[in-house]
C-alpha cells in the first residue's frame, strides 16, 4: 500500500515514510523553497572552467547589494564551494524546520562536504545515491526567505541537471559558464542545449580565463584565446554577460576561501558589470 499524496513520487522521505509504507495520506511535503524569489543554476560543459568560482562571486556581488542569497553545492562527488566560502569546517544541523545549513557571512550554503568524515574524503556514489543528497539539499534544508538561490551543477550533461529540472519546476534560468577555447566551447554548446531542451532560459554565457593581463607591461595575452563565449551566445542566439580575465588573485582568493569581486581587480571590474546585466534581468 502506499500514500495517495502525489507528492510522494518527488518526496525525499519516498521509501522510508512511514504514512506511505501504511498507505496513509500524508500531509504532504513541505515546500522549503517556496519563499526563495529565484533559483538560477550555474552550470558548465566542462570541469574547471571556474564554474563555483563565479557562483560563490556572484552569490557575495548580490549579497553586497542587500539581497539574501544562497547556494545549493549540487556537485556531489565534488563539493568545492565550502572551500571557496571559507566555511570547510561547517557541519550541517536538524532543526525543527528542516536542516539548518551554515553560513558564509551572511550567505546560506548546503553541500556535501558538510557531512564528510574528513576533507579528503571520497564520496563514491552511484547514480541514485547521489540524487537522494540533492532532493535532501532541495527538499529538507530550511532555505527561509532568500532572494537568490544559486545551484553549482556538476561539469557536464548527466542525471544531475536533470534531478534538479525535476525536483524545482520553477527555476528562473541557467548561467553557463566556459572558457574560450574551441574544446571548452564543444562541450559548452551541449550544455546550452540541454537548457534549452529542458525549457529552461539560458541567462546568459560567461567567458572566464578570457586572456592574462601581464602584470608588467599590462598587455594582454589570450592564453586559451578570448572571444569564444561571446561568438557562441551569438551563434545560439543566448546573451553573453560577460568575461574575466585570467588574473592570479582569482586563484590566490578562491584558495584562502575569499571572493574576488570586492577586490578592485581588473577581474573584480569585470564580475561587477556582468552581476549589473544579470541584475537587469530580474
Ligand atoms: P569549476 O567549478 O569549473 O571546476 P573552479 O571554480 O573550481 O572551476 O576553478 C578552478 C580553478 O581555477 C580554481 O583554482 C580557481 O581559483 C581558478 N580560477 C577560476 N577562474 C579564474 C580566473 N579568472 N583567473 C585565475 N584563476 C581562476
């Protein structure tokens, strides 16, 4: 027997309720997100495009213009936005309206890494085991009132985005993020289309590692080329927010768990005016 409640299918307790393993109506799920305005994914083709270093910036830029934001680390066998924020210590606690997870300044952040034994500490999970962490992270922390609510999706076209699509039907878009050369840009126009096919809008293209600013004649030097994010938003018809520079403060700041875009760098300039034409669009 089992609960009639359609929510059962997306309920994180499926299996393990008791209402649905007695066949009672359960009172249905809560909806913890319900007071989150919008929910943006952050996702890449490709891994180490800088793809949680612009969703931890990004998540700090809103913060610092007064909204209240949060981030979903949907990177499962790979958390690193705990490390990005400074927090990797951080465990995650059961409250009584859901889990309570820690804070980043002010910044609400649920990850994996919250509930490793140690900081080198694999997580090797298939499929399935993986999906069960994400619904927990969607369906049972206790999110509150937030402005934004940024979700770091894994590198690639697999079943998380698809978990994520599924378990919130009300995402208001995805950003992608790449970096300029054709190999990055291959697997970025996979993930440009599965947004699309999952009918979601595409925010917008970053390009990240766009050229190196030489520290001592200030010219710039198109390491992995630069140019390629914006020619593809234009191809795929998507906006292109922007790009950053490849500067050694991003790396430098992202190891000491720090944001950059308060920096005054030239990369710290160029993260502002993309935040400015995201901003624009809510
Ligand atoms: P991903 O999430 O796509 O795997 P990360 O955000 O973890 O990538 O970034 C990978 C590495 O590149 C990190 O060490 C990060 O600090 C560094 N990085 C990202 N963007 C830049 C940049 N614009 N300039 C210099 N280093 C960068």
């Amino acid at each position: 027997m089992t609960a009639k409640n359609s929510n059962c299918e997306t309920c994180a307790q499926k299996g393990s309720c008791k209402d649905e393993l007695e066949g009672k109506e359960c009172k249905g799920q809560i909806n913890r997100m319900a007071r989150v305005k919008h929910k943006v994914i952050i996702a890449s083709g490709k891994g180490g495009v800088g793809k949680s270093t612009v969703t931890v910036n990004l998540a700090r830029a809103l913060q610092m213009k007064g909204l209240r934001v949060g981030v979903l680390d949907a990177d499962i066998t790979g958390p690193d936005i705990p490390k990005l924020l400074g927090i990797e210590d951080a465990r995650l606690n059961q409250g009584p309206e859901g889990i309570e997870v820690p804070l980043a300044e002010g910044i609400k952040a649920a990850s994996m890494a919250f509930v490793l034994s140690s900081r080198d500490a694999p997580v090797v999970w298939r499929g399935p085991m993986k999906m069960a962490a994400i619904k927990q992270f969607i369906q049972d922390v206790n999110w509150g009132d937030l402005d934004f609510l940024l979700i770091d999706l894994p590198p690639g076209t697999s079943d998380e985005p698809l978990s994520v699509v599924q378990l919130i039907p009300d995402l208001a878009g995805a950003i992608i993020v790449t970096t300029p050369q054709e190999v990055a840009l291959l697997d970025s126009r996979k993930a440009v289309n599965m947004v699309k096919a999952m009918k979601m809008p595409v925010l917008g293209i970053v390009e990240n590692m766009s050229g190196l600013v030489c520290p001592h004649c200030g010219e710039s030097i198109s390491i992995f080329g630069s140019g390629g994010g914006e020619r593809m938003a234009e191809e795929m018809d998507v906006p292109f927010l922007g790009a950053i520079p490849i500067d050694p403060s991003v790396c430098a700041l992202g190891d000491r768990g720090q944001t950059f875009v308060q920096s005054g760098t030239k990369a710290g300039g160029s993260f502002s005016r993309i935040v400015e034409r995201l901003i624009e669009m809510f």
